[in-house]
C-alpha cells in the first residue's frame, strides 16, 4: 500500500506544461534583473537565437528551497556546455515585488549562468509558451530556436536536473 502511495506522489509531480516538442519558440520579452542585460526589458529568444537554453517558468507564489536547489544545480552542472544558458522567468501577480527580491536571490544562490527575469504579463506566463496552470515550474530545453524536451512540475529538486541536462546536451 506504501509504494502503491508513493508511485502515485511521484507520478503527480510532473504535469503537462510547456510548448511542444519540435515546435519553434516565439517571443519571449521580460525584464531582466541578474545577469549581462540587468536592467533592460529584452526578448530573450531574440537575444538567445540558436543557443543552446534552457527557458525555467517559475510561479513566483510557489517558490521554494527545493526549486532553489535545482536551479543551482542545474547552473553549477552546465559548466562546460558551450554558449548554454539557463533563463529563470519569475511568473508573478506582483512584478514589482519580484523585481525586489530577484536580486537577494542572485546574492544567495550566486548563479553563474542563469539570469532571473521577470515576465510582465499573465501570471500563466506568455502567449505561445503553454505554461501549465498547475506547474509550480516549467523548464523547456530549446536547441537551434526549437522545443527539444520540457518538463512540467509540481514538486521539483535537483534530483530532475539530469533529464533537463540530456536534453541540453549535445547529439552524440
């Protein structure tokens, strides 16, 4: 009965969110608050073009330790990964909230390759990016402008930071 339990938490970790797998993204324009581009409102597809991204939704409301954790894994596991870069998206009813507190999470956490951002738009994030009602995190893996995996969760740690890594790297 434990397991039976168990298997079934595990399997409502993870929900449909996210684009396609194979579509081509569209525009994605937030504000950036860490990173090279702090302070400018950018389109980070525009400026990511054809390298290699991971593109992190996060509902601002549902952040937590374990989310932290796994985006400091996975900006710590991508060194060595040419040009790759992890994008965190802060989905908020509150942006100017969330343009405050970004930058004591960038002091904590000390990223190396992933800038916070924050969209201005609906909390469900922008149009054409299908992000889940019911994901707490949605990470899409985009190679050469396209969908190559996404990954919607409800409870996420660095333990889900491997998938999102084989589907960052390069094809064998």
């Amino acid at each position: 009965m434990t397991f039976a339990l168990l298997t079934l938490a595990l399997a409502g970790a993870q929900v449909q969110s996210g684009p396609e797998v194979g579509s081509k993204v569209g525009p994605l324009k937030v504000a950036v608050v860490t990173g090279d581009h702090a302070g400018e409102a950018l389109d980070l597809v525009a400026d990511r073009a054809a390298k290699p991204t991971v593109y992190v939704f996060i509902q601002a409301d549902k952040w937590d330790r374990p989310m932290a954790r796994f985006l400091k894994t996975l900006d710590r596991d991508m060194e060595g990964l040419t040009d790759a870069r992890s994008l965190a998206v802060w989905l908020s009813e509150d942006v100017a909230k969330s343009k405050e507190y970004l930058p004591r999470a960038q002091q904590s956490l000390q990223f190396g390759r992933t800038d916070l951002t924050v969209f201005d738009g609906d909390k469900f994030g922008p149009p054409g990016w299908s992000v889940g009602p019911d994901a707490h995190l949605t990470a899409v893996v985009v190679k050469d402008g396209k969908v190559v995996a996404k990954f919607g969760h409800v409870s996420v740690n660095e333990t889900d930071v491997p998938a999102v890594l084989k589907a960052l790297k390069p094809n064998p």
